[in-house]
C-alpha cells in the first residue's frame, strides 16, 4: 500500500506547480477523463474505472472482464492578489525548487466477474497550492516592513480506493469503497502584528510563547515555515482513511438514478518540523525551531445524487447535485507549535466554511469510433471573505468542459477532457486572517488524459 502511495507522490508532486482548487474547494471537478468531460458526472452513469472515486456501485455497469485505467490531470492556474489600498498586485507562479507543471496520476484495475465487480486505485483527490515569492506586499510585516519571507502552499490529497460492487438483479447494484489516504502540505505563512493581536485578544492564540512575542519591543510579524523543498516530500504529512458507499437502480431500461455518500475523512493529525520566525523593527528576525501540527484537518463527508438517461445508441445525458459538508469538516485550521525548548503556541485560525451544493450536467454523443461529450457544473460558495487566506483562495465556483473518447480497438481507448473554470472575485478586509485589504483573482484551465484496456 504505501509503495501505491509513493508512487502516485512521486508523479504528482515531482511536477507540482500552484496546484490549485477545483469547483469543489480542495476536490477535483470529476475523475477520470469521462466524468471531468462531462461536468464532474458520475453518480448514475458509467465512466468507468474512476467510477469507484464518486459511486462505486457504477462499477456494475462495466462490461463483463478486467480494465486498466491509467491517466493523469494537467491543472493550470492564473491567480492574482491585490492589495486594495495600495493597487499593488501579485500574481502565483513556479518561484520554488519543487514547482512546475501539476500532473495528478490516476490508476486503477477492476475486475468484473459476474454479479460481483472490484477493483483498486490511486487518484489525487486535489489540493491547492499558491507561490507568491518573498517581495510581495504579503511577505511585508506591519508598517511596511519588508521581510523577504515567502508566501505559499501545497497540499496534495492522495486516495487508494479499494472498491467492490454487487450486481443485486437486473435493475438494481450497491457498492462500496475503503480508502487509504495520505495528505501532504507545504506552508509559508506571514502574519502582522495586528493579525497575530487579533488573535490573542480574540482567544484565539495561547501558550507560553505568546508573552514572548508581546515582550519584543517593537514586533511586526509572525512567519511560519513549515516546507521541505522536496518533490517526494511535505513540511507536514498524515495518513488516512476515507470510504463512501453508493447504489444504482434502472427505473426504465434506458433511465439510471444512483445515489452515494462519501464519509469525512478519518486522518491523523499533520505533524513535522517548522519554523516560527519573529519579525522585529528592533531585534530583527528572530527564528525559532520545533516541531508542529495541524490537528484534526479532514475532507468533507458529501452527498451525490444523480440521474442519466439514454435516448439511443448515440445520445446520453447526466445530471448530478452534490450537498458538500465542509462547515463541519473545515471550522478552523488548528494549529500546535513546540520550540525544541519546551515554549508553546496554540493558534485557531478561523475558516468557517459553509456546506456546499453543486449542481453538474453533461451530455456525451457517439459516432463511429469517436464519443463527444460536453458539460458543465455550478456550486455554492464555501468560503466567507472576512475569513478569507490569500495563499487559500479556494474560490471558483463555475466550470465548463468538453472531450471525447476515442476507440483505437474493440478493447483499447484514449479519453480527453477540458474543462474551464471562470474567473472568480472575493474580497477579504477583516482580522485576523489579513492585514491589508486583499482581492483574490482565480481562475483556472483543467486536462485530463486517460487510456483505457479491456482484457
């Protein structure tokens, strides 16, 4: 299990750029090259092996015989901070040893025998990731003081799913999924000295290091470092496990409706080696070493329901709403730092996310040897802007794509997708979560490349 694990890490993050956040925040908009072509729909249509990713129950849909899927997701982005005061803007690119190009692998091999279908996977769930360098008004403390530290983030979320479907009779299968999870995140983070008040005066930080930062004479800043400058490798890192359970039921012979839950993820805390550096106009930089942790940081539980309807040989339809629950999943970022001299910092970064809905269609025609599909797919906002991090700009909320499969063989098939997610705007104002003024600019242009045997 752990060498699926190293492998996948090994394609994904060798190539990490500013991996960014899909319609569903840190979850990508669709796995697998079928279901991302068509809007992210997968809950009561078959796309295959990456079926076992949103509603393992499709499984039973698959042709009678093992299928290797392999494939990965080419994700760019154009990000852009502004400081609305000032006009100063800034935008996230590959400034770090260990970014470039993001490639998210996918892999799986089911196996239908029968009633009974099962396989296993390894998909990059998603993430996110920003790099704005170290020059920028976000790398400045209090006052405008320069501090020449870096502001980013990677987190990449890896799944092994291990999945099995049961064909009950003709209309109806059920379906289920175990997870073995691993999650990664690299993090630089500068707070004013305002940020870092607000939270002390709003409870927020506490420990025997907080009267030691109020004690400098003339503190700016507070920068936490906790990255390795590894493509095998986070600052922090935790394993996991996740699982859903889902079904599909024919109510005609041409008419599928499926339903699925996804359980909240089960990870151990994060934890590694990080830095804490004090930003003073009067001592200067001081840095203190130690070990940290980011507790109880979990992906959300959701709800998929979803209907496809075949009008004949060549036209297929889907349609699926999703209900995502990131208010229970993403309260706050909890945060425990121990300097390897005993002191202590326990900092509660709000987030308050809300519950997110999505809604996502897609319709897929076939001529010859060539599938064309097209979709699209909407969701709710999940973040609040007084809460709002600029190296978290977890903001799109509106997708369009489009792809096709094409047959090479009776057995042997290749499957594209594009999709596009539109330019969103959020604005942030409030303590604790920045100090100056900060618009997000997001949007983002998604690939994914799969090919496909049947033996």
């Amino acid at each position: 299990m752990r060498a699926l694990f190293k492998i996948s890490a090994a394609i994904a993050v060798v190539t990490t750029s500013h991996l960014a956040h899909a319609t569903d925040v840190f979850r990508l908009e669709g796995f697998g090259a079928i279901s991302r072509s068509m809007g992210g729909t997968a809950t009561a249509h078959n796309i295959g092996a990456a079926g076992m990713m949103t509603n393992p129950a499709t499984l039973s849909l698959m042709k009678q015989g093992k299928e290797l899927h392999v494939g990965f997701d080419v994700i760019t982005t154009d990000i852009v901070a502004k400081n609305i005061t000032t006009g100063e803007t800034v935008s996230s690119s590959n400034k770090a040893q260990n970014r470039g190009p993001y490639a998210a692998p996918e892999v799986a091999i089911v196996n239908r025998k029968d009633d009974i279908t099962y396989g296993i996977g390894a998909f990059a769930q998603g993430g996110l990731g920003t790099e704005f360098g170290r020059e920028s008004f976000l790398s400045q403390a209090n006052g405008g003081l320069a501090s020449g530290l870096e502001n980013s983030s990677r987190l990449l979320v890896l799944n092994v799913p291990m999945a099995v479907s049961y064909e009950v009779d003709q209309k109806l299968t059920v379906g289920a999924s175990v997870d073995a999870m691993w999650q990664g995140l690299d993090l630089e983070l500068l707070l004013g000295a305002d940020q870092v008040n607000s939270l002390i005066g709003s409870g927020r930080a506490s420990g025997s290091l907080v009267p030691v930062l109020a004690g400098l004479p003339d503190l700016r800043g507070a920068h936490f470092s906790l990255s390795k400058q590894d493509p095998l490798a986070s600052g922090v890192d935790a394993m996991g496990l996740g699982g859903r359970i889902g079904m599909t039921y024919k109510a005609t012979e041409d008419t599928i409706v499926g339903a699925a839950y996804t359980m909240e993820t089960r990870f151990k805390d994060m934890s590694g080696r990080a830095t804490l550096t004090a930003v003073d106009a009067v001592s200067g930089q001081i840095a203190l070493n130690g070990n940290i942790k980011l507790r109880d940081f979990q992906m959300p539980a959701h709800l998929d329901l979803g209907v496809s309807h075949r009008f004949n040989d060549q036209w297929l339809v889907a349609a699926d709403v999703s209900h995502v629950f990131w208010k229970h999943a993403m309260k706050d970022i909890d945060v425990g730092f121990v300097t390897d001299t005993g002191t202590t910092i326990d900092i509660l970064l709000p987030q308050n996310y809300k519950d997110q809905t999505v809604l996502s269609a897609g319709a897929a025609y076939t001529t010859g040897n060539w599938t064309l599909r097209g979709g699209a797919r909407i969701a709710s906002q999940a973040l609040r802007s007084e809460t709002l991090f600029a190296v978290i700009p977890a903001i799109p909320t509106k997708h369009v794509s489009a792809g096709f499969s094409y047959a090479l063989s009776e057995d042997s098939n290749v499957h594209f997708a594009y999709s596009h997610a539109f330019e969103e705007k959020m604005t942030n104002t409030s303590l604790p979560n920045t100090s100056a003024s900060t618009q997000m600019i997001h949007s983002q242009n998604n690939f994914s490349l799969a090919y496909t045997y049947n033996f």
